[in-house]
C-alpha cells in the first residue's frame, strides 16, 4: 500500500473518529436522567459519611474516564513507537 492510500486512509478514519466524539460530546445531555441524579444525591448522604466523600463519589464516573483515556493514549504510543516494523522493506 503506498503512503499517500495509507495517509488518506488515516484522514477519513480520524474524520469519522471525530464526527462520531463530537457527536457524542454534544449530545450526552440528552441521555442524562435528573431523575436518578436526584435520588442518587439524596441517599448519597447516608451512604457517605460526610460532604467531601459524597463529592468524590460523585467524580469517580470522571476519573474512571480519566484512566481510560490515559490508558488508550499510551496504547496509541505504544503502536506508534513499535508497530511501524520495516519502511519501505529496508531495515
């Protein structure tokens, strides 16, 4: 495969990989529930012992997002470092 059908075929995968995060960023207000926000925040309190850990439950959903991001990027890394083997078939 040469380099200019490997570079467009890059293109249209990283346009169809960010219409596709766009579409969800902007679109996720639509799947959230209030209703389950509600009744989550009002027994937070007894589950938790006090304000700042009913806080941190709330943020765990993010930091798990966090870590799966992390853990893609060095995924990606990993392939960009190491998966190009040979160039051209020259070592």
């Amino acid at each position: 495969m040469s380099n200019q059908v490997r570079n467009l075929f890059a293109a249209v995968i990283t346009t169809i990989l960010a219409v596709t995060l766009f579409d969800a960023v902007f679109h996720i207000s639509k799947m959230i529930t209030p209703g389950v926000s509600n009744i989550y925040n009002a027994l937070g309190t007894k589950i938790a012992p006090n304000m700042v850990t009913a806080v941190i439950f709330d943020f765990r959903g993010y930091d798990t997002l966090g870590e799966s991001i992390i853990l893609l990027t060095a995924g990606l890394v990993v392939l960009l470092v190491f998966g190009r083997g040979r160039l051209g078939g020259k070592l």
